[in-house]
C-alpha cells in the first residue's frame, strides 16, 4: 500500500468513532500499519449479546463467536466486556487460561446471576484484572426469584447460591482496589464484606449504585468515609430510609448527584434533607421521584442548595389524607424556588412529574424559554394555545439542543383556530433539531400489552373529550418537522387517537429514517395500526440486512394497502 499524506494515526481516530464492529474488522485487513492500529480498537470491547432480530431468524438463535484460538490471541487486548447473556457455547470460563488481564470495565447484564455454572470463574476474572475501573455485579437471584423458597431442595441451593455469591463478592472487594464506578443489584450485604469495602469507599470509588440490596442498614454506614464519591444511586434497596437520619450521605462530602428510588411509603423528614445539604455542599443534581416531598419542603431543598442545578427529577402526585387532599411533590412554591435560582444555562434535565398538579402551561414555556442548555424536559402538560401565544411575545424557545421532550401537549375545545394552533406547535417543535424522543401523549410505565388494550377501549374518557391532542399530519403543519432526522421514539400514548393518512405515513418514512420506536394509537383500526408501526419502525431495526429490510417493507405496505389504508384524497372520494 503505497504511503498518504492524509493516513495520520489523528485521522485514523477522529474516523474510528462512525465505524461499526464489520468495518473495523475490514480496516484491519488494509494492511500492516492499519492492522497493528485498529485491531486494539477492535478487540478493545468484547460484547456478547442476543442476535439482531430479523425475519430470518429467532430468538433460539445464537451470537456467533470467535474461535477459541482467536480469543486466545487477542485476549490480552480486551478492556471492556459486556455480556448481555450466557449460552451453553458461551461461558465466562471461556475466557479461563487466556491472557485476559487487562480489563477496565466489566458490564454483566441484570438478567445474569450467579445461580447459573455458566457464572463460574468470575472470581478468576477479579483475579487476575485487579485494574478493573467499572463493575456491574449481580447477585444470585433476578427479578423474578427474589421470593421466598419453602423446599428443602430450595432452600440448599439458596444456600449454595449465597456462598459462592459470598466468595465472589470477597474476590472482588479485596483483589480490585482501583474501582471508580460500582454498581451491585440482588447483592446481600453480609458483615464479612464491610471491611473490603470501606476501603474500595475510602480510596478511589466515585460512583455507588445499589438496586434491590438487603443488609445495607443505615447504622452499618457509620464510619465509612467516601471522600470521592460523586454520583450515589439507590433503587429500591430494603435497608435504606431517608427517616429519620441517612447517615450513608453524610460521609459523601464531594456528592454531585443524588438519585433515590422508592422510599417504601415513608415520608422523609425535611430536616435529613437540611442535613444533606449542609453535608454536601456541592449537590447539583437530584433525583427523588420516588419520595412523598410536599411542595414547601421541595422549594426549602431548591433554595438552600448553593449551586444551580444540573438536573432535577421531582414527582408531582396527589395523595389523600385525612385532613383531606394534599398535593404532594412539584408545585406552586417549589417552581418560585426553581425560578429564583435554577433556570440558568447549567440546567440540563428537568421533570417536574407525569401526573396532573399544580404544574402548569407557564411554569413550562418559562423553562422553555430560560434554559439555554437544557436536553431533558419532563411534564405534566402544556396548553398548545398557550404555546403559540408565548412565541408572539417571546420568539423560539431558547432550548435549541433539547434531546427528549415529555411533555403532553392539549388542545382545548371548541378552538375555531385548532389548525393554526397546531401550525404554531409545530413550528416550535421544528426548532429542535437535535430531538431523539418526542413524547406529546401521557406518560406511562405500563407495559406494551396494557397500552395496546387502554388503546382500543371503549370506555369513555371525560378529559379526552374536553381537549385534542396535537395531530401528526401534513395538513396540520407536520411538514415543519423535516429536521428533525435525529428522531428515534415517537409517543402520542393518551388524549384523542390519531388518524394518520397514507400521504402522513410515507412522509415520516422519507424524513424519519432513524425511528426505533413508535407508541401509540395512529388509527383507529388495530391491525393497521400495528402495520404503521412497523412500516415507520422497520428501516432502523434492521438496517444491516438491506435485502431482509426490502422484503419484510414491502409486505408491510402490502398489507396497508389490504387492509384498506388510504390517502386523504381517496377516502374523501370514497
């Protein structure tokens, strides 16, 4: 190969990054100087997965793998192993006798537990890679077995789970010693490992994330300095309780950021969260969506935090007392505390909560309009009208690089201007061409099932009838949203249905290109709907396989046009 002028190895890396796993592979074979240069980036990270699902294959099928001698060679060149599943041809031990020893990150994914032999030599890997920065570990147990067992039979192999777990754990805690980012799900906390990890805590560990633990009493976290922990994650953890005195947080001097799920019913006491702050001076981002916070004690946290926020995750929920209702979560006061102190340029995730409060169409569009950096909005609603009212005043939103907007935009009715409304949405939604996910509907956790049965009821829905939601169509100004070609989830779960045309259809295909995922009712009849899904969705899924993807379209459209979807023009003819 004959030397370039432009073939720098500077080059060669700002390229690397656009390059798939085929066309790394490919470069390699270039020749000498491209082989020594992209095979470490190659080999860098060994991802073990599920297949890409196609119409030629199913989920029995197996990922393929490397030959034995091939991972041999190359072992030695792995820094990041992610393994998303375990098969009788792929095991951990595989990797037993290579050079596998110069791993940094280690990603197991939370279906992997340790109750399966396919998990066996994992304490050989903490062994022999005491360098490693970042661990995911799971325990011996998944979701679905984290329940009592009643057999004998049951009860030794729970045994015999937690003492190779135990083994495991006490591996990792006293042979990786330079861990910076831990996080540990199904793990319980036995006294063996405190020791092992107050010293992983007290040297160099800056991110802590604990899901489902047991043993993690807050009195066990006394004297356990965490200098240099800066992001504290605890999700759904039994031990925790923010009442009356979380000590844990009050050893995290440098904490930035505070993420705490599920508080089991407890209402917090505001004088803990007054002692966090004054524990950790430099909190900045806060996610406590899972907590009973009244509006009052939410607005005394934003305003005695002394720096502006980077994110904020709040809840906005209406409990009942006995005293009566009490809105609980973001409201009133704590958007005047958010006002006042907050809506700066270092803001870049806010949700203020998906249910109905005391969150309105202004408190919206003034973050809207304030936070220059801002990449996340989450909320209730907002008034289209109001939308296209606040442009005339103020112009475009200023939040020009926003990647997820969550929020629901209504329609009151009657509106004799519902299409001018719309048109004025949609020409503020156009601004944001850096947009993934575009969520106007209401926001739910249900599963896909649920949504599709609440999609098709009959059941009236009074709020529905009193307001629409903004219409994906060409004659309702969707023409406007041509730049957003970053777009990969499109939501319009709730308020009134959608009733896409043929011609609205073929437009998101030549404009949305990259859409993964669509939720939500598009038309009416439900084997149409599902077809759209697919037809929008189906390009992004399998982009690799050109001739699968033409084929599997092409039945989909078929199938529109079977079933009797039609442009706008031909229905009225009709």
């Amino acid at each position: 190969m004959e030397s370039n002028a432009w073939d720098l190895p500077e080059i060669r890396a700002l390229i690397v990054p656009y390059l798939s796993p085929a066309s790394l592979h490919a470069c390699v074979l270039v020749s000498k100087v491209w082989h020594d240069f992209f095979i470490r980036l190659l080999w860098a990270t060994f991802h073990f997965g599920p297949p890409r699902k196609t119409s030629t294959t199913s989920s029995s099928d197996e990922p393929q793998l490397p030959e034995r001698a091939t991972i041999e060679k190359h072992a030695h060149l792995i820094q990041n192993l992610v393994v998303f599943d375990l098969t009788p041809t792929f095991r951990l031990d595989l990797f037993r006798g290579t050079p596998l020893t110069s791993l940094k990150e280690l990603h197991l994914s939370p279906s992997i537990s340790s109750n399966t032999t396919n998990t066996s030599h994992l304490d050989w890997i903490f062994r022999q890679n005491p360098g490693l920065q970042v661990v995911e570990y799971n325990g011996t147990r998944s979701k679905s077995q984290w329940s009592q067992r009643n057999t004998l039979e049951q009860q030794q192999q729970e045994q015999q789970e937690q003492e190779k777990e135990k083994e495991e754990v006490l591996v990792l805690l006293d042979s990786c010693r330079e861990i910076v980012d831990l996080t540990m799900r199904y793990v319980e906390f036995k006294e063996e490992y405190w020791e092992g990890f107050r010293r992983l805590c007290a040297t160099k560990l800056k991110r802590l994330v604990f899901y489902r633990g047991r043993g993690l009493e807050d009195a066990k976290w006394d004297g356990i300095p965490m200098p240099h922990l800066q992001e504290l994650e605890i999700l759904s953890a039994d031990g925790f309780v923010m009442v009356p005195n979380p000590r844990m947080i009050f050893q995290c001097p440098n904490l930035r950021t505070l993420r705490w799920s599920d508080n089991r019913g407890q209402d917090p006491d505001p004088y803990s969260f007054h002692q966090i702050l004054a524990s950790c001076p430099r909190l900045d981002a806060l996610d406590v969506q899972g907590m009973a916070l009244p509006d009052d004690d939410i607005a005394t946290f934003l305003t005695r935090m002394t720096h502006p926020a980077r994110e904020i995750i709040l809840p906005t929920t209406k409990f009942p007392f006995e005293e009566g209702p009490r809105f609980i979560g973001f409201g009133l006061k704590a958007f005047e505390a958010l006002a006042r102190q907050h809506l700066t340029e270092q803001l870049v995730v806010l949700d203020i909560g998906p249910t109905s409060g005391f969150v309105t169409s202004g408190m919206v569009l003034k973050v809207l309009h304030s936070c220059t950096r801002l990449r996340e909005i989450g909320a209730c609603r907002v008034s289209g009208r109001d939308i296209c009212e606040q442009a005339q005043v103020e112009g475009r939103w200023a939040c020009h690089g926003l990647e997820v907007f969550n929020v629901r935009v209504v329609f009151e009715l009657p509106d004799e201007q519902l299409v001018q409304t719309q048109e004025g949405v949609f020409r503020q939604l156009s601004g944001l061409t850096r947009l993934r996910v575009l969520n106007v509907g209401t926001r739910t956790t249900t599963t896909i099932q649920q949504q599709m049965d609440s999609l098709f009821s009959t059941v009236p829905n009074a709020e529905a009838e009193a307001e629409s939601s903004l219409q994906f169509k060409l004659e309702y100004g969707l023409a406007q949203l041509a730049g957003l070609k970053r777009l990969e989830i499109l939501s319009v779960v709730g308020g009134v249905p959608q009733k896409l045309a043929r011609e609205d259809v073929e437009w998101m295909r030549r404009w949305w290109r990259g859409l993964k995922i669509v939720k939500g009712q598009l038309y009416p009849e439900k084997k149409v709907n599902v077809a759209i899904w697919n037809v929008l969705t189906i390009r992004a899924r399998w982009r690799e396989g050109q001739e699968e993807e033409a084929k599997d379209e092409e039945r989909f459209l078929g199938l529109l046009d079977e079933l009797g979807f039609r442009s706008t023009a031909a229905a009225a003819m009709t």
